[in-house]
C-alpha cells in the first residue's frame, strides 16, 4: 500500500460509503421519487423541495441504473430495488416518442415536452435496464437493454439519423461524447448482461473500437491535449468550438479507458489513459482558486462559454475517480497529490453541511451560484457512482 493510501484509505473509504448510503442516496429517496406517477423528479431545491415536476428523461435510467446496481453489489436492499423500478418502469412505458427514440424531458405524467437531436437517453437507459435484469432475474429488462443500446448505435453509426449541428458540407466535425458513451454504456451493460453481441459486435468489441477511435482522433500529443471535437480525420478546427477543451469530461473518458486497460491488460490503452488525465489536469485545475475550470481553449485564446470559469460538481466526481484509480494503478505519488486536491477541494465547497447532498454549480472561487440540488442534468448518478466507485476501488487495496 502506498504512503498516501496508508494516512488515508480508512477516512477516504468513510466519507465515500457513509456519504453514499446515509446522505446522498437517503436524500434522493425521501425527496425524488414520484409516489403518483412514478419515476423520479429532479429539479430539487436546497431542502429538497420539488421546484419543477417535469421529468429529465436522462434520468429515469440513470437512476434506475444508481438503485438498482447498489442492490447489485452493495446488498439486496428492497426500498433500492422498488426505486430502481419505479424509474425503469416510468421509462419503458411513459418516455418513448413517436418513432421508438426517447425524449429528452417529460411531464410528471409522462406527456412528451421536448425531443433533442443526440441520443444519449437511450445510453441511459441501457444501463438502467441492465442493472433491472440483474437485479430481478426477468430477462425482458435485458432486451430492452440490448434495445436501447442497439438504437443509440444505430443513430450514430448509421449516416443521417442525427441531424448535423452545423453544416457538414462547409465545417464537418466529430465529437468525443458518442465515443464515450459507446465505451461506458458498453462497460456498464457487460457488468450486468456479460458480453453480449449488439449490432454484430460484443460489448468487448464496441469498447475496444471506442478506445481506438479516441486515440486515433481525439487524442494530440503534441498539443498534451484531448479534443472535444475534430475534423473528419481527427484535424483540430481553429474556430470556439474547434478549440475548446472540457478537462472534466476528457478526465472521465480518462479513467473509462483505464478501466477498459485493467480488464483487457493493456498497456498501451494503461499509458493511453494516464497521459489524457495528466493533461488534462494540467489543462484545467485552477491554480489560482483550486477547482476544475469547465472550459479552455487549446490555444489558450479567449472561450466563447461565459459559464468557462465555473466549478461543476460531475467533473470534480470524474477527477476523484479518475485519479485515484490512477494512483492505485500505478502507485505514483503525482497521482495521489492530485487526488488529493480534487477530492479536499471538492469537500470543501460543493456538500450541504445543512441539508444534505452537494450543491451542482459554483463560481471559479467556490461558492455557490444556486441552491439547486437538482436539476434535467443534475441527480442521483455523477456522485453515487464516484461515491460507490472509490469505496469499492479503496475495500480491494489491501
């Protein structure tokens, strides 16, 4: 065990377990679950008040996927299992729109509100529905898992299906956030369904294609830098959104590809991963105020983002992860000092000492900007899953 796991690992392993399991899960189930119309509601004040019924799509999955994977490997607890099912259920029978793809948002009832162009909802929705076929044993929740991921798949494989974000004849681009959803939802779905075959491919075997595609195109070396979109052939395009970096959301594409290189071993995909979280951490950690920035430039010009400065919770939840499965991976000390700072940081800013939970959205010194708890982007998933994730990575250390 390493020094830093040594001084650490016992108080590190109480405040991800107790937090998870007798702050923020106790706190989504006693204010976000609809008890009429089922699912559950995220635009949640600071009390946990509901301040807006309508219902993020994204979230039913996801947070069927949070409920019913703490029933999976932490214990078969009944109140998880019931919430796991209220938001699959919702989902399955009340989100879908005309043509079979899902909404964005909702009604409390389940009336369609708003279509958007991406299809991430069905991403959540597969792993939402494979957690539910593990959990229960019925294998309808794995078809419609295999379903979900097969439709998401189909739109981003298939020329047309999504229509461009800018004119593909005059500015083609690619993002990084499709790769990434392939490689987690796939990672997600084989915890619970094994490796299945999707569209003629294993889980494996969409991973693996993810890994390459990112590293082929998205990944730049000589820039030390991971793009948010390219050119058709990974080219970086000098215009706002060319330029712009997410630290945060290249650290967690990071540690999904790390996890991809434990499984397989490696090591190339370990170095991979290694060098997008370094720099990225070396692109977005505010050395003036402490924090992940949300946005900068590869250039280093002026972001176009005015919200560039601001401190979210998820990518501080991502960085904790990612570095310290970093650490634990490779035991270097420069791993565990940025642990350290992402996950001091964060506990000092963002929970609720008062009413629980963390607070979503800080300005670039650390206070926050809203007493929302929750929001269509905001829930029991981004947290949990880092809370639940470092507990159990801490437990395997011996």
């Amino acid at each position: 065990m390493t020094p830093y796991l040594s001084a650490r690992r016992e108080e590190l392993i109480r405040t991800y377990r107790d937090g998870l399991l007798n702050d923020v899960i106790p706190f989504w189930l006693r204010h976000g679950l609809d008890p009429v119309g089922g699912g559950i509601w995220t635009a949640l004040g600071r009390r946990g008040e509901v301040v807006d019924s309508d219902k993020s799509v994204w979230f039913q999955g996801r947070a069927a996927w949070t409920f019913a994977n703490l029933h999976n490997v932490v214990e078969p607890r009944r109140e998880w299992l019931d919430a796991a099912l209220s938001c699959g259920r919702f989902l399955r029978d009340r989100c879908a729109g005309p043509a079979g793809k899902l909404n964005f948002t909702v009604t409390a009832a389940g009336d369609a509100l708003r279509m958007r162009r991406y299809v991430y909802s069905e991403c959540f929705a597969a792993i939402g529905y494979a957690a539910l076929a593990r959990a229960t044993g019925d294998s309808s929740w794995a078809r419609l898992s295999t379903d979900a991921y097969d439709s998401f798949l189909r739109h981003n494989q298939e020329p047309g299906l999504i229509p461009p974000k800018v004119s593909p004849g005059t500015r083609p681009m690619r993002a990084l956030a499709p790769l990434m959803m392939t490689l987690v939802t796939a990672q997600d779905m084989r915890e619970d369904l094994g490796d299945v075959t999707v569209r003629g491919r294993t889980l494996t075997d969409w991973a693996a294609w993810s890994v390459g595609e990112i590293a082929r195109d998205f990944v730049k070396p000589d820039l030390r830098a991971v793009m948010e979109a390219v050119g058709p052939r990974g080219e970086v395009i000098d215009h706002f959104e060319g330029r712009l970096l997410n630290p945060g959301h290249a650290i967690e594409a990071a540690w999904f590809i790390l996890r991809e290189a434990e499984r397989a071993g490696r090591d190339d995909w370990r170095r991979l991963g290694l060098d997008m979280l370094r720099w990225m951490w070396e692109r977005g950690w505010d050395s003036e105020h402490g924090g992940l920035l949300y946005f900068t430039d590869v250039h280093g010009k002026p972001v176009q983002e005015y919200w560039h400065h601001m401190k979210f919770w998820w990518p501080h939840n991502e960085a904790i992860i990612a570095t310290l499965m970093a650490h634990v991976i490779t035991g270097d000390p420069a791993f565990a000092e940025m642990h350290r700072q992402a996950h001091d940081w964060a506990h000092r800013h963002f929970p609720d000492p008062e009413h629980g939970e963390w607070f979503g959205y800080l300005d670039r010194q650390g206070r926050p900007t809203t007493e929302l708890k929750g929001s269509m982007w905001k829930g029991p998933f981004h947290l949990p899953r880092q809370q639940l994730l470092c507990w159990r990575l801490l437990e395997s250390v011996r």
